[in-house]
C-alpha cells in the first residue's frame, strides 16, 4: 500500500511540473526568444533580451537563463554586447537591510544547475548603448566561460516598458 501511495504522488508531482514551470519567473519571457545550445561551451542559452532603457544614453540591461553542461570549476566571467560600449555582470544583494547592486567578476557554473538573470537579481548591464540597437531588432550577445570557449547569441531587443 505504501508503494502505491509513493508512485501515485510521484505520477501527480510528474503531471503538475509543467503547470508550475509556467508560473517560475523566467516565464515572463515568450517561447521562442533567443536559445542557443553551444556544445563547444556547454552552455545553453533561453529566454534571452536585451532591454533598452527608458532614457537614451543610459545603460540597457541583459536578461537570460542558462544551464551549463561542461567540465567543473568554470565561471561565466564576462557578457558582450556588440553595440554598447561595455558590460558589467552585476547582482543584487541586501546590505545593511537595502537592496544594492554591486559588480561581480565571475557567476560560479555547476553542471545541471541552471542560472538566472532577471530582473531583481543576477543581470547584465550594457552601458552607452548606440543607436544601432533598436527595439524589434536583435543584438549580438558573446558569452565567455573562465577556461575561454565563447558562446553567441542573437538576442531580441525589446523597448523599455516590454515584457522583461
């Protein structure tokens, strides 16, 4: 009796992980922005924008999720953009009981474990974005990995206010 309790709930925890992925935050993202496998990197790449700020000049912002499937003690250690000046990984950690942002040199990777960037926590920032990144367009985002395999991305660009 007890075995057919376990498997009952395993079958309904099976049913219903699909209804709960719908409501993780990455969801906010439409099927069908930017994926990306890279075999060479092991990194895989969804959910992928580039968001441009509010106001012209200011940074523009990287969102993604990623999973990595390569060898241990590798780092995500830096996100380009091509048509902004630089990019700086940046995160979100509470200090001093406020939320700050502060810089972070390298995001840890571990197999099987995937990594966010969203709003609110782990993010990209593109700072003096040029006009060549226009919302409705894409943007060519390299990923880098501490042992130097590089990972490319189309991402779409979406204007301040759209969906994050």
């Amino acid at each position: 009796m007890n075995s057919i309790r376990k498997a009952a709930l395993a079958a309904l925890a099976a049913a219903t992980l699909p209804a709960l992925a719908a409501c993780s935050p990455g969801a906010d993202a439409p099927a069908g922005d930017a994926t990306t496998a890279a075999a060479t990197a092991g990194l895989t790449i969804s959910n992928a924008r580039l968001v441009l700020p509010p106001v012209s000049g200011n940074p523009a912002v990287v969102y993604f999720d990623l999973s990595y499937n390569g060898a241990p003690g590798v780092s995500l250690t830096s996100v380009a953009v091509e048509g902004a000046g630089m990019t700086m990984l940046h995160d979100n950690v509470e200090s001093e009981g406020k939320m700050q942002m502060v810089m972070t040199d390298a995001v840890p990777l571990t197999q099987g474990t995937p990594v966010s960037f969203k709003p609110g926590g782990l993010h990209v920032m593109a700072m003096q974005p040029s006009d060549a990144l226009k919302a409705g367009g894409t943007a060519k985002v390299i990923f880098t990995l501490s042992d130097g395999t590089t990972t490319t991305a189309d991402v779409p660009v979406r204007a301040a206010g759209d969906e994050r």
